[in-house]
C-alpha cells in the first residue's frame, strides 16, 4: 500500500516556527511527509486589523517556500473577523468566558472544502483544534483526524482567568471531537480525557516527534531557557526568577540564564539574565550551555519546550508540572523538583562533573529515538499501515 494524499487545515501557520503548536504541526507534517505521503496544507488565515499585529500577515511568504503548491489558502474575511471578535467579547461578559464549538469557525469555509474536496480527492484530512470541525460534517473524507493541541473544558478555571484562549464546556469540546473517528492527544493524562468526550473515537497519543542534534558539552555555567511570550511562560519564567534563581546567583556568582524567543519582549535584561531575542538557529542558541529549564507550573498540552532540550541533549530542569503526561514518564531523563535546594544540589552535581553531563546527553538520545518509534507506530496505525 502507497502513501495517502493528506490534506491538514490548521489557522496556525508551519512558517515561521514561533510557538509550540507552530512546531507540533511541522513535526507532524515532516513524519507523514517521511511515511511517503503527499501532504498539502490548508492555512486558515485571520489577517489582524492593527498594523503592530501584521507579523503573522508575512507568514505565506515564508510557507510558501516550504509549501511551493502544496499550499493552500483561505482568508476569513472582515466582516467575519469583526462577528468573530464581537462573539470573543460576549461570550467573556454573559458566558463566564466559555466559547461555542463553532463561534470561530470561518463563513463559507465547508463550501470551500467540499470544492477542494471534489477537485483533488484527499485520503486523508487532519484539522487542527476542537473548533475546527464542522466541515466534517458535510464533507467526506475516507479518513479523518483532529490534533487536539489542548483540552480547553474548563480551562479557564484551571488558569484562573475568566478571558481564556478557547475555554469552552465539556459539551461543547465534545461536540467538536465527535465530529471525527480519530483523534490525536498529546499527552496520555489529555488522552483519558478525550475518550470520554468522544468515547465512539479512537484516541491516539502522538507526543510529537524530534530530531537528535548533537551539540557540544560547553563547561560554563549558563542555563538556557527558549520560549514563546505567552502568559503562562512568563508566569513560569517569574516562578523561576523568584524562587530558583536566586539562590543560584548566590552559590555560582557568575551564572546567566541566557533567555531565546518572543518572550523577551515582556521581560528586562539584568547582569544575570541575557536576553537573546528571536532564536533562527536553535542548534546555536541550545550550544550555548549545557542546562536548559521548563519552568512552567500552569497549562496543559504538548511540554514541547522539555523535548525540544532534550532533543538537543541539554540537561534538562523542570517544574514538576511539566513533567505531567508526558511519554515514559518514569523513564524519562529530567529533573523536577519545587524545592529550590534540590536545583541547587543537581547544579552542584551537574556542574562539577563533565561525564554526568555526557551520561545525561546519551539519556536524552535513547529517550527521543524511544519516543519517535512510538509515535511512527500511533501514525502507522491511523493510517492503516501496521498490517502492509
């Protein structure tokens, strides 16, 4: 049996990789793509209405070079945007916040896909979040899928914000989800959860998949941290900077927390902390120390910045919260701990000790490959190719 045709609509753009689910996706399209599927990209575009949040505006230009014609484009309209953004508000002011399954879902968008639909006959089409989903209740594909990102019942109750990026109710989540056979989960706590939203699916935990680069053991005593500038990293960055580091500065002097990606907007630069900025070359940016931390304690999903480390074969530092849900958990090569002098003895540990460091590194190598032949087999058993 040959590869599959694959279509994957997403309003998150492959190009630039700026944020986790950003990376989730292009992982995910660079495996099917490895598996000898041809994979096209249907990118949902919402043009913003203020010149300072254009930047995603110029993001075709760089997917188009990744794409060629294997991109495709539809772009929700003004008006639609301004109903989308009146439903935003009213549904924090008179709905506690909770958002229906489909008040984001773009006008005209199910005509579109059923044209597209007739014109190249997809095998396969895999969308992108729970409100994503009405389109395939009209059109046929011989296989579908949803990568879940996120569960988002509650959310904002778990966050503590009334205003919560696609916080939702159970009912309607579900609504969504039940909408496909399939579903992708990427954390096996999210897994159990989504079984029970849509207990006639079948639930697949696909982590993400990460490519081992070797970097070098450098001997200093940095601490990389490589994150996006959403609120819940900042809020674990602060954790880190008020209780962690500290005492860090106060036994190694000379340390520096060496900060990568757009969360530097929103934070200062001091003798100790070194803001990077946009990190194009993460092989460099990950060769710069030889620790990298997760600092995160609220969220849920994908623990992509823990991987991404581990992928490089950084010794890696963790809120426990990070660590939950994520594949051989018990196996897995982190430390995690919420007790500050426990930070301070693996330091001392990890820093006195360049052959701890490399039996970290050949850790991290193992787990990646483990993880990887995971989830190629959850890809292969969707795609209905274990029995080929």
């Amino acid at each position: 049996m040959g590869g599959k045709k694959i279509l994957i609509v997403s309003k998150c753009p492959t190009h630039p990789v700026i944020a986790g689910n950003c990376k989730f996706i292009f992982n995910q399209v660079e495996l099917l793509k490895r598996m000898g599927n041809d994979v096209y990209f249907l990118f949902v575009q919402e043009k913003a209405f203020r010149k300072k949040n254009r930047g995603a505006d110029n993001t075709i230009e760089e997917m188009e070079k990744y794409w060629g014609d294997h991109l495709l484009v539809f772009t929700i309209n003004v008006i639609n945007k301004l109903w989308i953004n009146f439903l935003l508000k009213y549904r924090t002011r008179f709905n506690n916040g909770y958002m229906k399954c489909d008040d984001e879902y773009p006008w005209g968008f199910t005509h579109y896909v059923s044209e597209l639909q007739d014109k190249m006959n997809f095998d396969c089409c895999i969308t992108n979040y729970y409100n994503m989903t009405k389109f395939f209740e009209k059109i046929h594909f011989p296989l579908t899928g949803i990568t879940t990102h996120d569960y988002f019942s509650y959310k904002n109750l778990l966050i503590g914000e009334k205003k919560t990026w696609m916080a939702t109710t159970p009912d309607e989540e579900a609504k969504g989800l039940q909408r496909s056979k399939n579903i992708f989960a990427l954390n096996s706590e999210e897994a159990i959860f989504f079984s029970k939203l849509a207990p006639k699916s079948k639930v697949y935990n696909v982590y993400s998949t990460f490519d081992n680069i070797e970097t070098p053991i450098v001997g200093n005593h940095s601490i990389l941290y490589l994150s996006s500038g959403g609120t819940l990293n900042l809020h674990g960055f602060y954790w880190f900077k008020d209780h962690i580091f500290p005492l860090i500065i106060n036994r190694y002097p000379e340390v520096k927390l060496i900060v990568g990606g757009s969360i530097c907007k929103f934070i200062k630069e001091t003798e100790h902390i070194k803001l990077y900025g946009y990190v194009e070359d993460p092989e460099f940016f990950f060769s710069l120390g030889d620790i990298a931390i997760n600092p995160c304690y609220e969220g849920t999903g994908l623990k992509i910045k823990t991987f991404e480390s581990i992928s490089y074969g950084k010794v890696t530092m963790t809120h426990p919260h990070s660590k939950i849900g994520i594949f051989e958990i018990e196996k897995s090569p982190l430390f995690s701990s919420l007790v500050p002098n426990d930070w301070i003895n693996f330091l001392d540990t990890a820093w006195s000790n360049s052959n701890f460091i490399k039996k970290y590194k050949d850790k991290d190598k193992l787990y990646i490959e483990r993880m990887n032949s995971y989830v190629y087999k959850q890809y292969m058993d969707f795609l209905g190719l274990n029995n080929c």
